[in-house]
C-alpha cells in the first residue's frame, strides 16, 4: 500500500513536468509560426505599397502628358483656323507676301509647330512658312489629301506620321479642307507638328531604364514611343496589350499590369484617351524596377527573420529543456528577465531625458532630427525646427543664482511642453539655455504659430528677469521649415534655425524670425 502510495505521488509531478513542455513546445510553434506571418503579410503589404504609388506615378504622368498633347494640338488647330480664315478672306491673292510672313511667323513662334501649308485642288504646293522651299512638289497621294477631297468635313483632322517632303523629318500632320465660294473643293491647308517635339517632352519623364511612354492615334498606328527607335513610328500595335484594354473596357482611363508585345517587358500600363482627339497616351514602369527595392528590402528582411527564428529555436531548446530539469529556474530566469528588460526601459529613458527639465537631451533630439530628416526625404513632406534661447541668461543666473535659473529653465520646458501639439513633435534641451522643438510634417506658418504661441507663453508667465531690459524672463526662437533633399543633411535644418534665431536676437530678442528659404518652391505641396 505504501508502496503504491509513493509511485502515484512520483508520477504527479512528471505529468505535470511533462505538460509543461508540451505546452512550451506548443507555443514556440506559435511564436514561430507567427512571426513567419507577420514578415510574410509585412512584404506582402510592403509589394503592394509600391505597386499602388508606381500606379499613382503613372496616373499622375498620363494625366500630365495627355494635357500637353491635347494642348499643343489645341494650339496648332487654332493658327491652323486662322490661316484658313485668312484664305477664305482672299488673302493669297491679295497679298500673297503678308500672308507667307504670317505662316513663317506662326511657325517661328510655335515650338511644336513644324510647319504651314497650302496645296491647291490638284495637291500642288501653293505656299508654305519655310521660305527657301521650292514650290514644286505635290501631296495629291498623301492620306490627308485623299480624305478631304472625299470628305466636306471642314473640322481639323490628325493624319497618320509621314515623313515631310520638304526636310525628311518625322511629323504629324493636322489637315482642315479649303473649299471654294460655291462650296467646292479648293485644296488643303496643313500644319505638321515634329514627332521629335513629343520625343524630347518624354524624355524629360523618370521612368527608368526600361520604362516606356508612347502616343498612337485610334487606328493603332504610333506616332512616338520611349525609348525612340525611328522604325517604330506608324508600326500597328492596334493588336498590343494596351489597345486590348482600351477595346475591352471601353473607359477613357485605364490601368493594368501587361507584358508590352514590342519588347517583352512587364510594366505597370496607365493609358489616358485624349478628349478631343483620336488620340491614345499611355505611361509605363517596369515591374521588376519598380519592385527591386521591394525584393532587396524582403531578402534582408527574411534572412534577419531566419536567423531571428533560429536564435528563438535555440533559446526555446535551451529553455524546455530547463524547464524539465526544474521549474523554479524557469521563474527565477523568468523574473530576472523582467526585472532587466524594466531596469533597461529606466536606463534607456534616463539616457534619453535631461535631468533638470524632463525634456529629451541632446542625444534624444540628434537621433529623432535623423530619422525625421530621412522619413521627410524618402515622404517629401516638410520638416520644421524652432531653435530658442532664453535672453540675458547669463546676466540673470549673474543676478539672481543658479538655483533660480534652474528654476527659470524648468518653466520654459513646461512652457514648451505645452506648446507641443501632436505626439510626433519632439521638444528638447539643446544645451544650457538653449531648446529645440522638432515638427514633421509642418509648413513654416505652422512652425511660426508654434513658436510665437511658446514664445508668448513665456512672456506671460511674467517670470521676474531683473537684468533684462523687458524686467521679465524672455526667449527669442529662430524657425525654418524645408523638404529635404537628396544629397542634404539634417545640419542644414539646424543653422537654418540657428540663424533665424541670430536674427530674432539682432532684432532685439523676444521675437520669432524665419530664415529665408533658398527655393520657396520646395514648400509649394
């Protein structure tokens, strides 16, 4: 019986020990399985992230590109209205000079314009705006001709590219019909714009290296694609992924992920219709460029997890297997734990923190400029500092003592404690008498407020400065607000303020001045 007794007493403790470890083997699992999900849904997002701003980035460049196309055609179509104004006035035969120095002027002022002119009922070259020009040629075969010699449409009409007669350059022509005073055909006037004018607008576009941007006409035939080959201009790519979607949706405006039928390539497609022509733009950014970042960033990011995972894999070992050889190690460890990570959490906040004003320290503040000055970069979002000083501070610790200067200090970090508005503004003790206030994301009128309001709080604390010209504790506080740029640094920021604040003492202290800004247009956003 006794015997009995000791083995169920033995056996108690074993189940337990053993269910312990099931359950800590259970839950390292989880940890583990856990933290695989976070990285995995992590880059998921991260991918995704950037493939709905590269999509914003082609939405935003379509809009801008079919804006400058239907202008410049807007443009050429309204000389081209004037010059069939003119003629229908009879202003060929009246004064055929005038009205060569019309077209030539036209031309001359009109970048996107390449040329002016005029083809009789036979489509012989009547006059045109380059004045060395022989006018011995004929367009009677030419698409345009045809069609308004068929057609009574007097509306402007957008042909397919050709190359000029006159110079061999590339362009495209825009055509209106001339009819005669009894309603017949009396010839063409012309007006061609240089494909080389779309091409260089284009080019100014950061789409990368294998990005694409190109313009075609309804039919399908490409007038003008980044990157330019010169055989590619009147190709039929009415087939190509682009024109598929167009047909398919029927919408204006579109955006898809396609792998182009010219170059093989996958890019992230916007496509735009223009209003009032027949008219397709579409904008391209290559898939794999615009995710390189993104597979960089997941590498690392999942060796750092693997190595993360095999550290706690280790650890979780070593720990079942404590676990087993006893439980009150476990706790003892356990607690040891928490009382480090608490003793940590205290030294790190005290190593953060200035001692007398409860503001963060200098070291705080370094780290926090940083890591704003790099967010600020990478977002393009404004970044303001306000660097204060107090006045005559010297003069008052000389007056009254140290300990009511420390006491004069700690009412302007309340002072500025208060004046922060959100979280993410950091407030800070520079050094001796001298404070900063960090704000993301802040214009310099919202950084002039913040300033002015602590400024003025101090003043009305009314806090006795008997060796200050104003008889009462003053600060004066130099601002300036800016979006970084690549190849800057957050030093920058700072002598902005610092110079601000110079001027605010140069201007007789308890003032908030701004420094000017080099490029105000940074700021415009």
């Amino acid at each position: 019986m006794t015997a009995s007794r000791s083995t169920a007493a033995s056996t108690s403790p074993t189940l337990h020990r053993r269910s312990a470890t099931r359950l800590a083997v259970m839950f390292l699992a989880l940890v583990c399985l856990s933290l695989a999900a976070v990285q995995g849904w992590g880059s998921y997002s991260s991918r995704a992230t950037d493939l709905r701003e590269a999509n914003t980035s082609t939405v935003n460049m379509a809009r801008a590109l079919s804006d400058h196309a239907e202008a410049s055609i807007d443009l050429v179509g309204t000389i081209l209205s004037s010059v069939v104004e003119r003629f229908q006035a009879g202003e060929l035969g009246n004064d055929r000079q005038r009205f060569q120095r019309f077209l030539v002027s036209m031309t001359q002022r009109t970048p996107s314009l390449q040329g002016l002119h005029l083809y009789d009922a036979a489509g012989n070259w009547v006059l045109n705006s380059l004045p060395a020009t022989a006018l011995k040629g004929n367009n009677a075969d030419r698409e345009y001709f045809i069609y308004h010699r068929t057609h009574t449409d007097l509306s402007p009409r957008l042909g397919n590219p050709l190359r000029s007669r006159f110079n061999g350059v590339w362009v495209l022509p825009v055509s209106r019909r001339l009819d005669n005073p009894d309603g017949s055909f009396a010839g063409v006037a012309l007006a061609t714009i240089e494909i080389d004018f779309f091409r260089k607008f284009y080019e100014s576009f950061n789409i990368g290296e294998k990005g694409t941007i190109f313009l075609a006409l309804d039919t399908g035939s490409l007038v003008v694609r980044r990157p330019f080959r010169e055989k590619d201009i009147g190709l039929d790519i009415s087939g190509g992924p682009v024109f598929t979607l167009w047909k398919q949706s029927g919408e204006p405006t579109g955006s898809a992920i396609l792998v182009a039928r010219i170059d093989h390539v996958e890019r992230l497609y916007t496509y735009r219709h223009l209003r009032q022509y027949p008219l397709l733009i579409a904008v391209a950014l290559s898939k794999q460029e615009v995710l390189a970042r993104w597979r960089t960033d997941t590498i690392a990011s999942a060796a750092g997890t693997l190595i993360l995972l095999a550290a706690l894999l280790w650890l979780g070992a070593r720990m079942i297997r404590q676990m087993i050889q006893t439980g009150q190690l476990q706790r003892e460890l356990r607690d040891a734990k928490t009382a480090l990570e608490a003793n940590n959490a205290a030294l790190q906040l005290l190593a953060l923190s200035d001692g007398l004003t409860g503001l963060a320290n200098r070291r705080h503040f370094d780290q926090s400029l940083d890591a704003e000055f790099k967010r600020a970069m990478r977002d393009g979002s404004p970044l303001a500092l306000v660097m204060f000083d107090v006045d005559y501070f010297k003069k008052f610790n000389d007056q009254h003592g140290h300990v009511q200067g420390d006491a004069a200090l700690q009412m302007v970090s309340r002072a500025m404690l208060a004046g922060q508005r959100r979280p993410a503004d950091v407030a800070a003790r520079f050094g001796g008498e001298e404070f900063a206030m960090l704000l993301p994301d802040t214009e310099p009128g919202g950084a002039l407020a913040v300033a002015e309001s602590i400024r003025a709080a101090i003043a009305a604390a009314q806090f006795p400065h008997g060796a200050s010209p104003f008889r009462i504790l003053t600060i004066s506080a130099g601002v300036h607000s800016m979006i970084p740029q690549r190849g800057q640094n957050a030093r920058a920021l700072v002598e902005a303020a610092d110079r601000g604040l110079y001027r605010a003492k140069a201007q007789g202290r308890n003032s908030v001045c701004a420094e000017q800004l080099e490029d105000a247009s940074q700021l415009e956003a």
